[in-house]
C-alpha cells in the first residue's frame, strides 16, 4: 500500500518536472513513510533518484531500478516521471523498492494497492519461463503484463491503482482496481498529463489553478453527492472510474479510456427454493473464507476494525478461525450515548476471538479541534461526521503499532443490509407496491425536472440555504440524473450502491482515514471478485429471507461468531451523535461562513436561521446540515 503520483512533460512547459514531481510526492508521504522513489525518462535516457525518506539499505542494492542519486541532483527536464511513496507490507527488503523495473528497464511500474493472489500468479508465470528476483506482487505485475499484456488484471484479485511506462511502445497504462478500493486522478492540458493517489498532490502542485468545480458543488451541497461524476469538485481534476484503463500514446498524445470489466447482475427473479438456499449459504462461507484468508497475506502483522456490526463481526471471527493461535488487535469506535452504542457486541466479538482490544470515544470537542486536518485528509468535504469516528480509529491503529488491518466495508452492498432494501425486494415481487417508500424511490422520478427542482426547494430547508444562481444554473442535470437512475430488482439496487454510490464514498473515506495515518485497510467484502460475482448471481429473493437483512450471510456465518451477535437485529456502524455534535459546535463553526461562499450558499438564509438550523437534536440524522458546515471548511483548508 503506497502512494503514486507522476508527470508526463509534453511540451516542456516552463517548470522542472524534477522539481515538481518531489512536491508532489511530498504532498502524499503520508501514504508512505518507508521508502521514496523517482524514476525520469528522455528519450533513450532514463535515470533513478532517491528522495529524503530513502533507507540507506536500499541505495546500497545493485538492483537497475534502485537509485544512487538524490532527486534534488536531477539537473535537467524530462518527458516523464514517475514517483513512489512506500508503505511496506509484502518483501520488506529493498527489493521492493519502487518505482521497479524489468530487468531490461524497459517497464517500469509505479504501483499502490495489493494483489492478493499474486502467489499463484507468479507460480504460473514461473511455470512459463519467468524468473523472479524479489518477493513483491510489484514484480508479479510486470511480469503478468510481459506475459499477458493488459489482459493480466484479469487474473488479479485485490486492490490497485498503478501506472505502466512501456518504454518500447512509448506508451502509459493507468489502471485501477474493479470497485475503486484504490484512488487514481489525473489533470490534463496541452503542456502536461499529471497524476496521482489523492487530489492534494495535483490540487497544490503549483502546475494548476485552483477552481471549484460548480455543478459538483451543487451536486454535494443538494444530496450530499460526492465524486458521483469523474469530473469531481476541482475542476480539471478528474477521477479515473473503477475497472477502467487509461492510455497515454507518448507519440500521437493520443489519450483513451477503456472499461475492463462489469459485473455480472442476475435480475431475474426465483421462487426460493430451501436446497439452493442452503447450497448457497455453503458457497458463501467458502468464498468468505477464502477472501479473508487471501487478506491475511502479509510481512507484518493484520489487525482488524471492529464495530460490533455484522460486517466486521464476520471479518474477525474468520480471522479467529483461520489463524486460532493468534491475539488479534481489534479496534473500535464507542460512544457515551448508549442508543448508538455498540461496544457491547464488540467485546462479544473481543472475548470470543480472545482478541486484543482498542478503543476510542470521539467527543465534539475533539472533532472541532480535528476537522481542517480531517478535510485535509479527506481532499473533499465529508458527508457526516461518521468520517470523524473511522479517522479515530485508524489514528488509534497507528498508535498500536499496526500496520493492516481488514474491515467490513462493502457488506451491505453485497448481502443486502440497509432499510430500503426490504422495498426494493417488495416492489421486485410486487410492481403495485407503493407508500411513502415508492414515492421516494419510483415516483418523484415521474416527475420532470423542472417540477422537482421546486418540490425539493419549497420544501427542505437545506435545498433553501443553495444560492438561487447556483440552485437555478446546475441544478436541471443533478435531476435530470436523478430521474434516469432508477432500479427496479434488489440486485439492480444493490449493484447500484456497490459501483455507482454508496460504497464508492465509504471506500474513498476508508482510503484517506487509514493513509493519513499510514496504515493499510484491506475489505474481504468489497474487492474479492470471486466472492462478488458468486453474490450477484444469486437471485436478490434470497438475500432477504422472512424480511431478515442479511440472512444469506447470517446463516452462512453461523458457527463462527457468537449467537447474539449473528441474530442482532439493529444496525449502526461508525455511527455518531452527528446532530448533537453539530450543535455543540455551532457557535465556534460560524466563522467558516466567510463572505466569499455566497456564490455557494445564501448566507443571508443561512444566518437569519443559523441556530435553528444547526440546532437539530431533536431529528434523525439525515445527512441534510453537517455538509454547509463542511464545505465551507474544505473551501478555506484548500484556498480555494
């Protein structure tokens, strides 16, 4: 797990891509604290630097990609650069030091992310002929693209974001993983092609102007949307989809996008039948197993979040089971409100597992204290203050000395465990079902845009704190989209969520929680292909027997984790008093309401309300108040 970033130089602009390239890579060392690697090419010249958290042990390798130089020695420009911050996980030795190479320094790799498999890759490409001179996935790679071109992701099972210099074809091969476990953005101009793990390191290079981009202000400030779009809140900095590859021709300039891969959705409903049920909850234990086992691969030691919740529960007890002689660290959130407390079915999991326990209380206080790091950390504004909680827990992680841990993200996109669920199997077995569900998720659609862009004004009061100009200009696309998205069938909703929405953003947090604080978060239950494609071809009747969410993964589960845990019946996660807090911190945030977000929000709505607006004790937590709160703090952290 590391972090990337590089420039290819197409007209030798007026800056010192060694130059840059260092800030940029110095923007996003927290991904990567052990080593640090460029690589810059010319032509028929290509030359390796050092950086200032290089080890000594690694300049001292005869390795042909390991640098001798320091990269404040890079004297000239170049075409391309490459940099690598590392965070070793697998090889600990030099070997693995990046950006790495082939052994004729014709490919060269900058790499972030893990390839779980790569064990039984690289016996088959050794099968073939390959030889090997370290212990990374990084290697297996390079190998697996000599071997099968581009087609080798194919094989991959894991996370990756990874860029591909094909010295012989003068061509760039960006790739990221099948769900988006890993970040990748890039910027492009007539001058040059940047890219890199978090916007940060693109957003304050000093090589691009920064600019909000509006329409993803309007989508963010209206529904709480985040990188719904590539193009994402910064404009010109855009976000490389999920199982997509990027080209770059070196020699025509010429840029494309491919997709790779989709997954494969059974949408076809089917009268259960209890065999099949039972097959399957069979199957789904052994994918678990395997998935979890493939995630323990490591030349450190895995931890795992824990927060009593089904997800994670079903996470650590396999860890138990597969690896019994082993204390696991496990970390977790609390709370002083017991209504959204779970630590009691965490220490069910802790003494079940004879784990070893960490804990964390997020207050208010702290969050206040915390937030322009944390919007810092995050490169784009929050969509709760749950974000705070996941923050906490994997700083809690760093300071325990643990370098990975797994977590459950991806859970209730794949079994189906979220409320809504239940309509969507209900209106799939029943087309005349209606209420107040059908209106939310069917009906307004019926509705054109110009209606709807009314009814949510006149009627949420945070849709009345948008800038009328703003509001009036980008809003017809946001509903426009909103009116084509629709989903019929609960696989077609839960493949939605899994690639389109919700486990898109929880994996983005998840991603810059644990970077911030170096530390690699693995989920079984997002990025295994294998264990995916079993649960979507499973018809969505299954996934939600006797009104039960989750009851394919309960009773495949059962056995592994405590009873009372397994039959729960309510649901939280990284929960947190979001509106208590928010009104705790209300009198100290208003500062943040500076003069220059009135293209944004109409400040003079906004404060007139201001306390009763922020002061929401009472009501469910709806997502609708902490995000004003947010922007206006990511806007002035960025300078933008």
């Amino acid at each position: 797990m590391c972090g990337i970033c590089g420039i290819i130089n197409f007209s030798y602009p007026d800056f010192s891509t060694p130059r840059a390239l260092e800030k940029m890579s110095n923007l996003i060392a927290h991904r990567g604290p052990d080593d640090e690697g460029f690589a810059l090419f010319n032509d028929q010249e290509k030359q390796s630097y050092s950086g200032n958290a290089t080890p000594e042990k690694v300049r001292e390798s005869d390795l042909n990609y390991i640098p001798k130089k320091h990269i404040s020695e890079a004297d000239k420009n170049y075409t391309v650069g490459l940099a690598h911050r590392r965070l070793s996980i697998l090889d600990l030795s030099p070997s693995g030091h990046q950006p790495m190479s082939s052994e004729d320094s014709n490919l060269w790799i900058t790499y972030n992310g893990e390839i779980y498999n790569y064990l039984e890759i690289k016996q088959e490409l050794t099968k073939k002929g390959h030889r090997f001179f370290s212990n990374s996935d990084t290697e297996v790679i390079l190998k697996a693209y000599q071997e099968w071109g581009v087609d080798c992701v194919e094989r991959f099972n894991g996370m990756w974001a990874f860029v591909v210099y094909d010295r012989r074809k003068s061509l760039i091969w960006c790739s990221r993983d099948r769900v988006g476990v890993k970040p990748f953005y890039y910027f492009q101009n007539e001058k040059f092609f940047l890219f890199a793990s978090e916007q940060k390191s693109i957003l304050h290079s000093g090589l691009i102007e920064k600019k909000i981009n509006y329409q993803a202000a309007f989508d963010y400030l209206s529904f709480n949307e985040i990188e719904n779009r590539p193009q994402g809140l910064l404009q010109g900095i855009i976000e490389l989809e999920p199982a997509h590859h990027l080209f770059i021709d070196l020699k025509s300039g010429i840029k494309s996008l491919t997709k790779y891969y989709s997954l494969p959705v059974n949408n076809s409903p089917e009268r259960i039948d209890p065999k099949k049920t039972i097959q399957y909850q069979e199957e789904i234990l052994e994918k678990l197993k395997q998935s979890v086992q493939l995630r323990l691969r490591a030349d450190v030691e895995v931890g795992s979040c824990l927060s009593g919740g089904m997800d994670s529960s079903s996470i650590v007890g396999l860890m138990h089971h597969l690896q019994p002689e082993n204390k696991i660290h496990l970390f977790t959130s609390t709370n002083l409100d017991a209504t959204i407390d779970e630590s009691k079915w965490a220490k069910m999991m802790v003494d079940y597992s004879k784990g070893q326990w960490h804990t964390v209380q997020p207050s208010s206080k702290e969050l206040l204290g915390d937030l322009e790091e944390l919007t810092l950390c995050q490169d784009i504004p929050l969509f709760s203050t749950s974000t705070y909680a996941q923050w906490r827990v994997m700083q809690k992680v760093k300071e325990a000395g643990i370098t990975v841990v797994l977590d459950g993200q991806g859970g209730d996109e794949l079994f189906a465990g979220y409320e809504p669920h239940r309509y969507f199997l209900n209106y799939e077995n029943n087309k005349n079902y209606l209420g107040k569900q059908w209106m939310k998720y069917h009906g307004l659609q019926r509705f054109p845009a110009s209606i709807l862009k009314k009814i949510y004004r006149s009627k949420f009061p945070d849709f009345k704190m948008i800038d009328e100009d703003l509001y009036d200009t980008y809003s017809t696309l946001t509903f426009d989209d909103f009116k084509n998205q629709q989903q019929f069938t609960l696989n077609d909703r839960l493949a939605h969520e899994f690639y389109n929405s919700s486990l898109k953003s929880y994996l983005k947090c998840e991603d810059r929680c644990s970077m911030w604080f170096s530390v690699e978060s693995r989920v079984p239950l997002a990025d295994d292909k294998e264990l995916n494609e079993l649960l979507f071809s499973i018809p969505g009747n299954y996934k939600i027997e006797n009104n039960t969410l989750k009851s394919l993964l309960k009773e495949a589960i059962k056995g592994h984790i405590p009873e009372d845990v397994r039959l729960r019946k309510d649901k939280l996660g990284y929960t947190t008093p979001n509106n208590q807090w928010i009104c705790e911190i209300k009198n100290e945030v208003r500062d943040y309401f500076s003069a220059d977000l009135s293209e944004f929000i109409d400040l003079d709505y906004l404060h007139k309300n201001y306390d009763t607006f922020f002061d929401q004790q009472q009501s469910p937590e709806n997502r609708r108040i902490f995000k004003f709160i947010s922007f206006a703090v990511w806007k002035k952290v960025n300078d933008l």
